[in-house]
C-alpha cells in the first residue's frame, strides 16, 4: 500500500453531537488500536464545545472541527471526509465502539477489496449516571448478497472502512438522507462495480439503546421512499439492524463469526 510519507494510512472520521460520555469510550477504544497509522477528524456539529473531550487524548493524531450551527449527520461526515487525508476512510458513529483489532483486520481485507465491513456485536445498553450499563449482546454476522442489498441493508456502518477514493469517483455522501439510510444509500452506489468484502470476525460494538432513530418507522419512511426512487428498487419495508438480526428471510445469509469482545467498555477519560 503505497502513500505519501507525511499522511497516515487511515483517516476515521467521527460526528458527534453532545454525547461527551459516548465520544470519550470511543476515543479511548481508539488508542488501543493494534494498527497506529491512522488520523482522526472529530466532527462537532453545531452542538457543545467537544474539546474538553478530545483534549484528553493527545496521544491520537485528532483534528477537531466545529461546525457553527446543527447542520445534520451526513453534512457533519462529508465536512470530515473533505478533510481526509488518509488512502482509506472509517466513519465511526459516536456511540459506538471498535475492537483492538478493527482497523488491522480492515486493512488486510482491502488488500484485495474497495470496501471492506466486519461483524459486530449488537450491545444493549443502558446509561446509568456516567458510564454507560451492558444489558444485553447479540452477534450480528452476515454474508455480503449484492442481490439482498436492494431490498435491505446488512452492512453496520461503523464496522466500514473503504478506499477514500471512491468519493473521488462516486461523490460525497447524499445529503438528502439526513438521518437513516445514507449508509445504505453508499452501499449500493458502492457496489456497481467495485468490490465488496467481508471480515469473519466481530470487531465493533453497534450501540442500541431501543432510542436510535433506526427505531420509528414513521421518521423512516420518507427516506426509504426517497432510496427506493432513487436505485428503483421498488416497494420496501422500514427495519434496523436489531430487527434484522431475527429476520427469518436471512437465514440464508447468517454466518458464523469470531467473538473478539470480553465484556468491558472502555472507561474514557472524561468526567462531568
């Protein structure tokens, strides 16, 4: 993998909109990467300052943006996407977390890949106080089906890493899709023509709190509509990856997977 000297291999690029608690695990998940060769670009959208936050973490290579007003998900990610200056990029949501070994294990994959995704670990989560309460744990493994793309998503976001080039090729991220389904929206223009692969193993904690906006099928809706008209794929049904991790239509796509998490969740550093 040859690249400029002066630039990290791996750009990870975070929005963020006041989850300090969230922010910090994650930052502090980053510094136990086994792979070191990577940036971080924090994008703070229009909420609190977050420096007192990414301050504590000098040790990562962070660049911190601030955006002056609330401009939305997918803006905040194509603000740090622009600022990228790895050959491969991550976009991490802030209240998830990646495993030691996530970027290594993404790294080896896309010798042979445009975008590579891993498995996770779906983790039920309760906020007590200042730390975050494990409740529950479901492994969510499946096998890349370009054919099974266009009518549902199996593909965690946060579990992505993918050549920064293909923005190059393909545009930045859709800005119509303020809330769900930007992701799926990139997979599909993703996978006419490029390659798609998949990391066996468990890698990133997927955070469900039974509150994410994945969860109310009527703020979906209009973005379903909208992805639907747009790759012309017909009538489709609302969902999200807690659903279809029971989906009986994707049994045939359920895999085997390596756990890699041993139950803790990384303190981070922050305190109010």
């Amino acid at each position: 993998m040859q690249r400029e000297m002066c630039c990290p291999l791996v750009t990870v690029v975070i929005p963020t909109y006041d989850r300090m608690l969230e922010l910090s695990q994650l930052l502090e998940a980053l510094t136990r990467q086994t792979y070191r060769d990577f940036e971080v670009v924090v994008v703070s959208d229009g909420g609190p300052d977050a420096s007192p936050v990414t301050s504590l973490y000098p040790e990562l290579d962070l660049r911190l943006v601030t955006l002056p007003h609330n401009q939305g998900r997918i803006r905040a990610s194509n603000a740090g996407l622009h600022l990228a200056r790895g050959q491969f990029v991550a976009q991490v949501d802030d209240d998830d977390l990646l495993l030691p070994r996530h970027l290594e294990l993404m790294l080896e994959a896309l010798r042979s890949a445009d975008l590579v995704y891993g498995d996770v670990e779906i983790v039920e989560l309760r906020r007590q106080q200042d730390r975050r309460v494990v409740v529950a744990r479901h492994p969510f493994a499946m096998h890349f089906d370009a054919e099974t793309l266009r009518w549902t998503s199996t593909i965690v976001p946060s579990a992505v890493v993918y050549r920064t080039s293909l923005h190059q090729q393909l545009g930045w991220l859709d800005t119509r899709f303020e809330g769900p389904y930007w992701d799926w929206d990139w997979f599909l223009r993703v996978a006419q023509g490029h390659r798609i692969a998949r990391v066996a193993q468990a890698t990133v904690l997927y955070a469900w709190d039974g509150n994410n906006y994945s969860a109310d099928p009527q703020r979906m809706q209009p973005y379903l509509e909208l992805l639907a008209k747009k790759h012309q794929l017909g009538s489709l049904e609302t969902s999200n990856f807690y659903q279809l991790a029971r989906d009986d239509r994707l049994v045939h796509l359920r895999a085997e997977t390596q756990g890699m998490w041993d139950g803790d969740l990384p303190a981070g550093r922050w305190a109010r």
